[in-house]
C-alpha cells in the first residue's frame, strides 16, 4: 500500500477515486501521567518515551487509515494529513488522526 501526502504518485496514474479514509489513536491521561514520571528520559529537552508513545499513536492512526482504504480496494492512499488534538482539559487526551483519500493506480 502506497501512504504519501502528496496529491498524486510520481509515475503512476490515478485511475479510480475511492474516497475518504481515516484512521485515528487516542492516548489516555494515565499516558501522560506514567510519561511524566519517567522525567528522567528527558535529555536535551527531549523525552524518549514520549516521543516513543506518539510514534506508536501515528503507526496505529496510518495502520487503520490503510485498512479502510484496502478494504474499499485502493492500492494507494494520497493526500494524507496527520493531525494532532488535545481532547480535554488538564487531564485530557492525546488523538492523533490520519486522513487521506483512497484510490487505485497503475
């Protein structure tokens, strides 16, 4: 499956439109929480786990964007967008979304 967020696939022509697909992952407050007391993870301004929990969020969110656009029969997701939102306050949520619209190429 190609996942690109351009608009089209160099080489390939677009022969059928499928339609909008997405995908999201929501991370919960406890996340956050368990996050923050690894503190000492934070080097340079940078925390490893949390980095690592959001990379975990987007290949879930791209996982599900490319299970609903090959369950419509694409073989190429384009345009994608991810998004990030804070549902929530203080002790709100992470969501992370991907969207994207499902075609097939050749």
């Amino acid at each position: 499956m190609i996942v690109t967020t351009t608009p089209s696939v160099e080489g390939q022509r677009i022969t059928r439109y499928l339609g909008l697909v997405t995908g999201e992952a929501i991370l919960g407050a406890n996340v956050f929480k368990d996050l923050f007391a690894g503190i000492r993870d934070i080097v340079g301004g940078r925390s490893g786990t949390y980095e690592r929990e959001l990379q975990r969020a987007r290949d879930i969110a791209v996982q599900e964007l490319t299970e609903r656009a090959r369950a419509l029969g694409a073989n190429a997701v384009v345009g994608v967008d991810l998004d990030y939102e804070v549902l929530g306050q203080g002790n709100g949520m992470l969501m992370v979304s991907a969207s994207g619209t499902a075609v097939v190429v050749e």
